[in-house]
C-alpha cells in the first residue's frame, strides 16, 4: 500500500501512453526516461508554488529535483511572476539588443570573477558550445580534454565519455574518449582525451603526451551529473597551473554550480579562476536562459566578431528580465546562506538516519547541491570508476521511499539533490521526517 500522501498516478500513465503515438519515446529529452515514479512511467507534473509541485493526479511533492535547480528561488515565485507578466503584456522578443540583457550582463560581471566579458545563450549545451567554440577561436587549437564522469550537456562536442560502462571505459590511467551515443562523428571523438578526475597524477601526464595541443581543458568543478563529487584539496588549483603553463583555456561548467554556490559560484567557493565559464539553470531562474563569460584576452576574438556565436533567442527580454530578477535575488547572501542551510540539515539527517541503522554511505556535495552515494565502506567518491562499486539498488529503493512519501528527487541516482530559497521549515521538518522513514522502511 501507498502511504496517504501519495494516491495514485493513472493520470499520468494515461498521458505517457498517449505521448508515445507523437513524441519520440513519449518524451523530450533523454533523461526524462529515467525520471519515472514509483510506477513505471514519468510523472506528468502540472503546477509548482515554492517548493511543492503537483502533478496531474492532484499529488504534491516537496521538490528537489528543481527542474535541475533551474528554480532556484522556488516554483512561480512572486517576483518573477509580476516582473514577466509586465514583459509578456509588452512583447517578449524582437530579436534585437534590449535593455535587460545589459542589466543581466553587467550583474554577472559584478559577481563572478572571471567574467569580464559576457554572451548569453538558451541552454547549457549551447553556452557549452560557445565557450569550446570561444576558446578553440582564441587558441587556434581544436583538441579539449575533459574528465571521465563530467556531464556537458547533448551537443557532439563534449558529449563523451559521461558514463562509459566498465567494459568500455579502458585503462584508468588512459581511459578511452567514448562518445556518448551513436551519431557523433569520429573525428569529433578524436579531438577530445579524456582523464580521470581529482588525480594530479593522471592530470600532469595527460598534459605532459599531449604538450601545447590543447585549446580547452573543461570540468564540473563540483561534479553535479556525478553524485556531487568535491574536487580534492589542490586539483583545481593544479588543472589552474597546467592550463596557465600550456596556453590552454580552462573552462567550469558552471551550469550547475553557478549562483547557487555562493554568489560566485564554485570559482569563488574553491577561489580558482578560470578563463572561461558556463552558466544556466540557476541563472534563468526556471526560464531557458544560459551564459558563457570570461577573461577579455579569450572572448575578445568573439567581441571583434571574427569568431562567429549567435541565436534568435539569444537573451531575449523575457528571459533575460528572469535572469535580473533572480540574480538579484541570489545576489543576497541571506538567499543563498538560507538554501546553503536548508541543504547541510537534509545532509546530516541522511548522515544521521543511515548512521542509526548501520547503512554505509556518504552524502557529497554542499548545502545548495548533494547527493547521498551508498558506497561499500561509507567513504565518498573521489572520481568516476568509484560509482561502480555503488549501490544503486539501495539508492533506488531510497528514492522510492521518498517519493511515496510525497518528496521528489532526482532518479538518476548519480545526479544531485537540489534546494530552492523556498523551502519553509515546515517543509523541511517534513522532509527530515520523510527521509528518517524511508531509512526505516530499507531495513
Ligand atoms: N553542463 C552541466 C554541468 C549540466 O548539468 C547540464 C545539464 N544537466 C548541461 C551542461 C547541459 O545543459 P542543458 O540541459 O540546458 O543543455
């Protein structure tokens, strides 16, 4: 039986079954396939106020899943309600330069280190494409290197070597560029080497067999597409001092941790500068809005208009007047310090729950972003072979357990947990309980 805050889902396996006679697969992005509930088809979610959402059936879910933290300050917030409706009653696009997109532009630069100069894009993929398109321009290389388990969004590029299964991943020493799905072009494989993350070792030798070859070197500093991993003491100051030496521009994608790590993001958290950085998700603020930004000597080829990027939507009004309102938001300390402790509570009731009932694990990441990993010893990953000794049955049945009890993650257990500004301690009293029951409900 379903506990009583969870009634049924038909709704949403009605629509799924209809979905899939016109949607490819019943869905529009890949990742929603692995976004099932407890029954086996996606949740077909309607509304959200805060930090609930509702779906079809009429079921409320506290959510933590956060359309990928894009809804930072919570669902139809206020704010950004009033401010877009002024927008949408006053044209939302005209695909020309406007007034919101410099104000967007000009408070990015005022809180993130390495962005001197700023272009707005729609998605994290896209801006991706942008900073590789950026710095190959600049460097007038065309070979990146990238970390076995760092996620960079659909696009040929970068889409390789996300999770390579065991068979094929290869050495771990020189693990094998494998691209992503079938389509991507060879040659495109061919221009990316791939290295094992937070292991200085690994890292000096891959720039030593490949000396002054490569345009960018790029990473999730908080690797939030695996399970929250933290960069080890000294690695991204070491990838910072490789990069410098090699003339190779050193990208973060920001996508996850921009704004909602601190202002600054992980760069002001870990106090590395990269040349170039990406953004979205949080920047939006639940709209399609995304940014790559950096140091003048790399997007000035892009400023002079020799190095091509460009896009209809590019910033339009509507979703660039989201991005003003949100990051004034988060531009308070008190926003982002409320989300950051909202998140270490839920942390350390995981610890505490999985402590009491002897279940070995380790909950990764930091306030604003985490994910609990049921490793055999309890010790936390450090790169991206560790997540095959994982339990993922356990963290299954302990997403499962929370869902039934009306809390929405991530189901894609090498993903994170995010946390809005909008969770009240009502709200977080009852996740706390939740995740206490759904321990209890594992053993
Ligand atoms: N980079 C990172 C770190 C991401 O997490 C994602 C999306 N999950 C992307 C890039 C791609 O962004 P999008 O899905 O908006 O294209």
């Amino acid at each position: 039986g379903r506990p009583p805050s969870l009634g049924g889902t038909a709704l949403s396996a009605e629509w799924f079954e209809r979905a899939k006679k016109s949607l490819a697969g019943g869905i529009s992005s890949s990742s929603r396939l692995t976004s099932t509930g407890p029954d086996p088809y996606p949740l077909y979610m309607s509304s959200g106020s805060g930090a609930r959402i509702r779906d079809v059936d009429g079921n409320e879910y506290l959510d933590y899943l956060l359309s990928y933290g894009s809804a930072v300050l919570g669902h139809a917030h206020p704010a950004l309600t009033e401010g877009l409706a002024r927008v949408l009653a006053s044209g939302t696009m005209f695909g020309t330069c406007n007034v919101p997109e410099v104000e967007l532009a000009e408070l990015i630069q005022e809180l993130v280190p390495c962005a001197e100069l700023v272009r707005f894009a729609n998605s994290g993929s896209e801006a991706v494409q942008g900073a590789v398109r950026a710095a190959r321009g600049a460097t007038g290389r065309s070979r990146l290197l990238k970390f076995e388990g760092h996620y960079h969004g659909w696009t040929d590029s970068l889409a390789i070597s996300n999770r390579p299964t065991p068979e094929e991943a290869g050495p771990y020493e020189a693990p094998r560029a494998v691209p992503h799905s079938p389509g991507i072009p060879a040659g495109v494989v061919d221009d990316v080497v791939v290295c094992p993350w937070n292991d200085p070792e690994a890292l000096k030798a891959v720039f030593a067999a490949h000396p002054g070859e490569f345009a960018a070197a790029v990473c999730e500093p908080i690797v939030a597409n695996n399970a929250c991993g933290m960069p080890a003491p000294g690695f991204l100051e070491l990838l910072r001092d490789l990069c410098t030496a090699e003339r190779t521009v050193l990208i973060f994608d920001e996508v996850c941790t921009g704004f909602r790590t601190g202002q600054g993001g992980a760069q002001t958290l870990f106090g590395v500068r990269p040349d170039l950085a990406v953004f979205s998700k949080a920047l939006g603020g639940g709209l399609p809005l995304a940014a790559f930004a950096g140091v003048r000597e790399v997007m000035e080829p892009l400023a002079s208009g020799q190095v091509k990027h460009g896009g209809t939507y590019n910033s339009s009004p509507l979703c660039a007047t989201a991005g003003v309102i949100t990051l004034r938001h988060l531009a308070d300390p008190a926003v982002t310090g409320r989300i950051d402790a909202t998140g270490r509570q839920i942390m350390e009731t995981i610890r505490r729950a999985a402590r009491d009932r002897r279940i070995p694990c380790a909950v990764q990441g930091v306030g604003a972003m985490f994910q609990v990993v049921f490793t055999p010893d309890g010790q936390p990953t450090r790169e991206y072979r560790d997540t095959f000794r994982l339990d993922r049955a356990r963290y299954d049945a302990f997403r499962h357990e929370l869902l039934l009890r009306g809390v929405h993650s991530n189901a894609y257990g090498l993903a994170c947990w995010f946390v809005s500004a909008a969770v009240t301690d009502d709200e977080l009293a009852r996740t706390c309980e939740a995740i206490e029951e759904s321990f209890a409900a594992l053993v």
